[in-house]
C-alpha cells in the first residue's frame, strides 16, 4: 500500500509541478563546495561530533563526516553544517 501511495504522490507533483521533497516528504540536501552543507525536512539529530554528524529524515539516515563539523543553524525545516566537509551518505 506504501509503495502505491507514494506513486500516486509522485505523479500528482509531476502533473501538478510541485517540488517532489514536498510531496514526498524526503529530505533536500545542498552541498556547497566542501564547507557547507543544506539538509532540508529533517527529523532530528541522531549523533553530532567534530568529526560525524548522522540527521534522521522520513526516508532514511544522512551521515556526514569531516574535520571541525559545526551545526551553524538548526530550525524546524533546516540544519546547516559547516567544516570540512569530507564526505555525505544517504542510508535507507
């Protein structure tokens, strides 16, 4: 039923041209550069050190590692993260 429903959302934010992190509640993730990173509809912080952060979201875990990794902002809809940004991965 889940797989369904999620091909019926998918289709109404083609035919309705409506971005598909918004219909689907996945997350949009941004990456500028090596030394910021935009992850948007999250769920929360599951671990956050210098060197790992791993975010919660509806679909999965994104972990992210690096050097000197620093939450800049954290609201309801956005986390921003700064630092050395090595490498991001996301986990279904």
């Amino acid at each position: 039923m889940g797989d369904k429903l999620n091909n019926i959302k998918e289709e109404l934010s083609d035919v309705l041209e409506l971005p598909k992190e918004v219909v689907l509640d996945l997350p949009k993730i941004s990456l500028i550069g090596k030394m910021q990173l935009i992850i948007e509809n999250h769920k929360g912080i599951i671990e956050y050190t210098p060197m790992q952060i791993r975010i919660a979201s509806n679909s999965g875990m994104i972990k992210i590692q690096g050097n000197h990794l620093y939450i800049k902002i954290i609201v309801k809809e956005e986390i921003i993260i700064t630092g050395e940004i090595e490498a991001f991965q996301f986990i279904p």
